[in-house]
C-alpha cells in the first residue's frame, strides 16, 4: 500500500466560524476523517494552523524543508491542505526545489471546515487520487482543486469565493480528476531544481505596482524597507511611466535588481515601447520575466539571490529559457 505524507498548514479548509471571523484550527487527522477517504495510508504532520495570507517567507521554506523530509522519510507522495491566498507562492517555491518523480499535492478549500456544504472534502480525495496516480509523477508539484489539476508554474486564484478557485491563465490545467480516474491533459517540463542545502534563508523581495500617474517613489521605498531585490509588476506587455523607469535605473545602478512582469493575467512581458516603455526599462537593466507572476516571480528572484548574488538576474534568465514547454 502507497504510504502518503499529510502536511496540514491551515486555510478555509481547516477554519471554523467564531467571532471574530473564519479562523482555521482543524487538525489534518480531522480533516482526514472529515473526508471519508477509506482506507489509507497517512502520516500526518501538523506543520502549521493559520490562513495562508499571514504565512512568512520563512514558513513557506519550512514548507519545502518538510516535504523533502517526508520524501526522504520513504513517503510515496506528500499531499499538503493550504489556504488559497497564496497557495500558488507555496506551490512554486517548492517546485523550484523539488527534484524527485514523487507527487507532492497541494490542496484546499472555498468554504470553511463547519460550513454545511463544504468543499474541502472533496478537494482532498481527489488531491490523495492525483497523488497516488502514475501520471502525476515527474509534473513537480501539483495544485488541486475542484477537479482539476495544475503545474506550479503559472497557476492563480483567479477566483475570491467560487469553487473553481484557480487557473492557470496562457496554460491551463495538467490534470482532470474524474469519477473514473485521473486523466491528462497535457503538461510542460520544467527547469532543473535549485540546491535546498544552498539556501538559509530567502532575502526579501518585493512587488511594486505601476498604475496610470505612479511614479517611483515606492521602489525607492522598497529598497530603504530592505528589499535585496524588486519585481515590477508593469503595465500591459511590461510598461511603465518615465518615473518608473529612472527609479528602475536607479535601484539597477546600485546593485538591486528588478524584474519586469505584467499586471494582464496572460502572456509574456517583453521590451517594445520607449519614452518610459518597455525598451527603456530593458535599457535601465530590468530583466524581463517571462510570463510570470509578479509573485512567482518574487520567490525566483529570491532564490536567484541566495545562488548568485553578484548577478541574480542572469540566473532567472537561464531559469526561463529552459526547456521550451513541450507535452509531456
Ligand atoms: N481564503 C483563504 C483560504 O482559502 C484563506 C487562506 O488563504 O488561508 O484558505
């Protein structure tokens, strides 16, 4: 029998209602038995009980350092419950470390744990099928969630409060989790993992908004806070005012790099236009992130200044360049 790892961190899928509004506090044992999942083989490890919106950079690590534990403890597959704020950083920060077949599975839920018609049930057999099913070896780590199944990268909440909570806007989801099994849809390859062992602790990265009239004040802010590193989530296909751009060279010329990603939800950002366009913040050393989020962006660049600090950018550059997305 498959032996499965459950690392509880908290969320919607683990919240009561009290009165001071949803706080989460269900154990993963309660939330194994409020599933009905039958008869299974789980380790559960209560790692953490919190909504994911106050998770710290740090937590997020200890994350990815207990995954890799249970992995190497001997577990067949790691399925991990999470809040849904912000389950796509947890789900690509691991993916950027994890270098193993094995499936590790993060799932959870719209409607709180005491709700009447919960979804959280749901959500988790069909994260424990997609982790014990031969298809989702090799796709790194998987999010799942209202009967479908995404790669970390790319993967959003796209929605507040409807079920179907994520999506994966320019690549769609990998997996379908049906009554009769778990079926592909066709999935991309991924990058070599980072080095774990190499990283203490991520620095801090932040994420500055351009919007019409911004100007460069907060990237200046960002960097007196003790930002190491800024992404810029820029307008359309990677715009910004002119004010932006010079604070851009700014932050640039004195050794912090920024990235460039887009506040549209799809496509690649990439260097057309000037007068405080594209162009001139690829002229100013901005480095151009793919189709990134601003916040998967955040956590690549953090790891990128843990491996090489002296030039963080060259490392997220080669990091998207390989491989070309291919079905797998
Ligand atoms: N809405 C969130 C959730 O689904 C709260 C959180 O991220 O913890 O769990």
């Amino acid at each position: 029998m498959a032996r499965f790892r459950l690392i509880a961190t908290g969320g919607t899928i683990s919240s009561r209602r009290s009165p001071n509004g949803l706080l989460a506090g269900a154990t993963g044992a309660e939330l194994l038995a409020h599933s009905e999942l039958g008869a299974l083989d789980v380790e559960v490890d209560d790692l953490t009980t919190q909504g994911s919106y106050s998770l710290s950079l740090a937590d997020l690590v200890a994350l990815v350092r207990r995954t890799r534990d249970a992995l190497t403890g001997g577990a067949d597959a790691v399925v991990i419950t999470h809040g849904t704020d912000t389950m796509e950083e947890s789900a690509f920060l691991l993916d950027l470390f994890h270098d193993d077949p094995r499936p590790v599975v993060l799932t959870g839920a719209q409607r709180p744990f005491d709700s009447p018609a919960p979804d959280g049930p749901a959500n988790l057999a069909a994260a424990f099928a997609v982790a014990a099913d031969a298809g989702a070896r090799g796709l790194g780590p998987l999010l799942v969630f209202d009967g479908l199944a995404w790669q970390a990268r790319g993967v959003r909440k796209v929605e507040t409060l409807a079920s179907g909570a994520f999506g994966a806007p320019g690549r769609g989801p990998c997996l379908r989790v049906t009554p009769d099994g778990v079926r592909p849809l066709g999935a991309r390859s991924r990058p070599p993992a980072f080095d774990l062992d190499a990283v203490d602790e991520l620095p801090r990265v932040d994420v500055v908004s351009a919007y019409a009239g911004c100007d460069g004040a907060l990237l200046d802010a960002a960097v007196a806070a003790g930002a190491r590193g800024v992404v810029l989530q820029a307008l359309g296909a990677g715009n910004a005012g002119p004010a932006v751009t010079d604070a851009v060279g700014r932050l640039v010329a004195d050794g912090v790099p920024v990235l460039v990603c887009s506040r549209a939800f799809s496509g690649p950002v990439t260097p057309l236009y000037g007068a405080g366009g594209g162009a001139d913040l690829d002229r100013a050393g901005a480095v151009f992130a793919g189709d990134l989020s601003p916040w998967q962006a955040r956590l690549l660049l953090s790891v990128a200044l843990t491996h090489k600090p002296e030039d963080p950018g060259s490392v997220v550059t080669q990091w998207l360049e390989q491989p070309a997305p291919h079905q797998i």
